[in-house]
C-alpha cells in the first residue's frame, strides 16, 4: 500500500463525516455537470473518495465507476451506493501509478476528476490517460485546486502539516497550467467556469474531438 493511500485510509471516517466546504459552489459543479450528461452514458470517475459526488449523479447515466487508491473510502462509497440502491454505480480500488486495468480507451462518455489532479505526481499524464479513455465526443470535468500562484506561502505550511500526518503530498500548478495540459492532451473548448468557489480552486470543462 502507498503512503498516499494509508493517508486517505486513516482520514477516511472523518473525511466522510465533514460537510462540504462551500455547498452552494459544489451543486453550481453538480448542475453544470448534469448538463452535459445523458441517460446513457458511462461515467468514471478518478480520485471519487466516498462516493458522494457519484451518488449525487446517479440518476442522470447508465452507469457510473468511482475509482479511488484508498480501499476505506471506497469501503465507504460502497455502503452508502448500496443503501441507495443504487445498483448501477460501482466503485474500485486502484491507481493509475500501479496499472489500473478495467477501462479501455474510448469506454466512456463523461470523465471526473474532482480534487484530484493537484494530488497526483504526474499531471498531465493522468490527463492524457482520461482523454484517452473518453469516446469521440466526450467530456472530461475537473475541479483543481491551484496554489501555484501562492507555492511561497503554502509549500511550507503543507511540509509541516506533512510531518504531523495532517496533509497529502501536493503539487503545485496554476489555472493556466492545468488549461495548456489539458489542451496538449488533445483536448478542445476548455472552458474555466466560475461555479463561485474560491479563487484557488479552478472548476474545469473540456471535450475530446468527435
């Protein structure tokens, strides 16, 4: 098990226990998402921690797949799907960086990566690894938080919260980063939305070619 998933693993009670940040924020996510969502289509999403914001979909597609690297929050997820009955969504343990199998390319119509990809090593690689994923058409939804405008003042606050186990290794990247990745990863129409969330966070629409 990585250190990454030991972290979510012993946060993943509590992690599930807090309320959402900034509510209004998250549901202007949920409907900007649900629109551009069809009965039909097959979702998955990356880094999907306890489920919630597949359960808050699951009306809107066919078939939803929450992945995540810690098996505690996906234990979780899998409670709270079953209680819902909702029998079409489905959640995995793994991580793109030990080989996650189960999705071939173009097997999907929309793609999530909600407060993901400032967690992840390799940025644009997990972008590209969506892109690729995603049928002809598709749409790829992020939500990132961006302190790379701010790395001075928040790399040596997150090493100490490091050392006392109270936060995940971060990178730092900036909106414009995270917009050329996604347009170098063949992406096209990305789109920065202001869902009203804060100014680190940069709420992300994009679509594959048809």
């Amino acid at each position: 098990m990585t250190s990454n998933a030991m972290f979510w693993n012993g946060i993943a009670e509590k992690y599930a226990a807090q309320p959402v940040e900034n509510p209004d924020a998250f549901d202007r996510k949920i409907a900007a998402t649900k629109a551009r969502m069809k009965p039909e289509d097959v979702v998955l999403e990356l880094g999907c921690g306890t489920g919630s914001l597949a359960l808050r979909l699951q009306a809107h597609a066919a078939e939803i797949h929450g992945v995540d690297v810690s098996d505690e929050m996906i234990r979780i997820a899998r409670e709270k799907a079953e209680a819902a009955k909702a029998d079409h969504v489905t959640f995995h343990v793994g991580a793109l960086e030990e080989g996650l199998e189960g999705f071939a390319p173009e097997s999907v119509d929309v793609a999530l990566a909600f407060s993901l990809l400032h967690l992840v090593e390799d940025r644009a690689a997990t972008v590209r690894w969506l892109f690729e994923r995603l049928r002809p058409g598709g749409t790829f939804v992020a939500s990132t938080v961006c302190l790379g405008k701010r790395a001075w003042f928040f790399a040596p606050l997150i090493f100490l919260m490091r050392l006392f186990g109270k936060a995940p290794r971060v990178w730092f990247v900036t909106p414009e980063q995270l917009v050329d990745e996604m347009r170098e990863a063949g992406f096209v129409d990305v789109e920065r939305v202001d869902v009203g969330a804060k100014d680190t966070v940069a709420f992300t629409l994009a679509t594959k070619p048809a």
